[in-house]
C-alpha cells in the first residue's frame, strides 16, 4: 500500500507540474501548439517505454484496449486536454487546479453506483467540502474577472468558458481512473494502458489538425523561454498516466484519484513562486483549495 501512496503523490507533484509550466508557456503561445508538443512527446515517451521495459501490445484484445482507448479520446485524453488547457489559460493554474480537484467525488459516485458501495456520513461530509470549495473558487473568479473586464465585453464570456472547461475535466478525470481500473483488471499492463491511451489522443488531434487546421505558429517552437515551458509540462504530462496506472495495482480508484487531488496544495505553492506577475494566490484561494483536498481525502479513505 505504501508503493501506492508513493506514486500517487508523486503523480500529483507531476501534476501540479504540468499546471505551472502550462500557465507559463500559455503567456506566450497558443494552447493548441501546446497540445500538438504534449502528443507527440507523449507518444514517442509512451512508445520507448513499452517496447523497452513492457511486452509491446502482444497479448491485447479489442476487448481489453477499449477502455484506455475511451480514456485517451474522452476521460482525460484528447478533449480534456483541451478542456484542461483552456481552463489554465482562462481562469489560472491554480484556480483550475482547484475546481478539478473534486473528480474523486465522481469516481467514488461511480463505486456507489456500479459496485454497490456504501455512502457513508464520511463520504457525505467529503462531498459538502468540495462542493463549497469549488463553489468559493468560482465565487471569487467571477468578482475578480468583474472587476478587471469591467468595459471589455469581449472578454466577459472567459471566466465561464474556463468554468465549463475546469468542470468537464472534473468528470473527465474522475471517470479516466475508474475506466483505467477497469482496463487493469481485465490484463493489461500499465505500460500497454499509457501507449493506447495517448496514442488514441495523439490520433484524434491529427484528424482534428486534418479538418480544422489551425494555426499552430510553429515557429514559436523556436523561443527557448516558450518551447522550455511547454517540453517541461509535456514530458510531466507523459510521466503522469503511469505513476497513476502503476498505483491503481495496489490501490482502489478512488484512493488513488483522491490522492492525486492534493495536487492543488502543490500548485497553489508553486504558483507563488513562479508565477510572480502572471497570477496571484490570497488566503482565500488558499482556504478553497484546502477544503476541496479534505474533501477529497475524506471520500478516498471511506
């Protein structure tokens, strides 16, 4: 169990990370170029790993893959890195940090659900915290956005865009580790989950590349201060998926999704340091933060 603990923390350090350097490179350049980076290191990172150390694909059926091909295209995949991204780039790393942290209460939902678990007072009172800490989070959004875009309307829509994409990560994110759990259980590796899993989003973001074809600016590959910011929050991002699937075959999903959502107490201190001048932290993001990691510790431990 303590091996579970260990990478699940460490996957949130890994996390709290990928938010951090994300902000910092989203200063500067398009989210999109962002993503483009994320799947291709994530693929050929993913890639090395399994031929390496793993059994390749061999051994894997339609069956056996489906579940980490959902999870690459919808439960934290492709769509939840664009929902991650534009919730970072709109509201902040460390309020988007935040609100994401309630999806245990999703997995924990899905165990109650599907597996007959118990709803206790525990898992009650879990679910109150996290819900008043994210209420307080986008409360304090709103009146800060309010204030700065009072007489820019075409900015006004930011703040809920980056709501609506912070709570799609919530459900993307909480539903990824039950799935993944499920994937494990039927066989496969944790390494085969992570290749099927980015590989998936890294397919999807060609067709989207192939239909929409956006304007990547590519040549802002070439700022170090930009390129360095985003290789660093792609590379956490490939590092992620496995400290996350290696912990899931030794704990529940909803421990290990629980633990990871300490994450934010990472980025809310990492934010004060290295995000001077792009965003700032108060005691009252703080307090939110903290309500929402109870919450969540309280729902994974019921």
């Amino acid at each position: 169990m303590f091996v579970g603990v260990f990478l699940a923390l460490a996957g949130a350090f890994t996390h709290s990370i990928s938010f951090i350097t994300r902000k910092r490179g989203l200063e500067s350049t398009d989210y999109k170029l962002f993503i483009l980076v994320r799947v291709i290191i994530g693929v050929f990172f993913s890639g090395i790993l399994l031929w390496w150390l793993g059994p390749g694909l061999s051994g894997l059926t339609l069956k056996v893959a489906l579940p980490f091909v959902l999870t690459g295209g919808l439960a934290g995949g492709f769509l939840a890195l664009f929902s991650t991204t534009l919730a970072i780039h709109y509201i902040g790393a460390s309020k988007a940090h935040s609100i994401t942290s309630s999806s245990p209460l999703v997995t924990a939902a899905g165990e109650i659900i599907f597996l007959g678990a118990t709803l206790t007072l525990q898992v009650i009172l879990g679910t109150v915290l996290v819900v008043v800490g994210a209420a307080l989070i986008s409360l304090l959004i709103h009146r800060k956005d309010r204030k700065e875009d009072n007489g820019r309307n075409d900015n006004t829509n930011r703040p809920i865009v980056g709501l609506v994409m912070a709570f799609y990560t919530v459900v993307a994110i909480g539903s990824q580790m039950a799935i993944h759990k499920w994937g494990l259980g039927m066989g496969a590796t944790p390494l085969q989950g992570l290749f099927l899993h980015i590989l998936t989003a890294a397919i999807l973001f060609g067709i989207y590349f192939l239909l929409m074809k956006p304007d990547l600016e590519l040549e802002k590959l070439a700022q170090l201060k930009y390129s360095g910011n985003f290789l660093i929050a792609a590379v956490a991002m490939s590092i992620l998926p496995l400290f996350s699937l290696y912990a899931l075959t030794f704990l529940t999903a909803t421990v290990v999704s629980a633990l990871m959502r300490v994450a934010p107490l990472f980025t809310v201190a990492l934010t004060h340091f290295f995000l001077r001048g792009i965003e700032s932290v108060n005691w009252k993001i703080g307090l939110s933060t903290c309500l929402i990691v109870t919450g969540a510790i309280l729902v994974s431990i019921h």
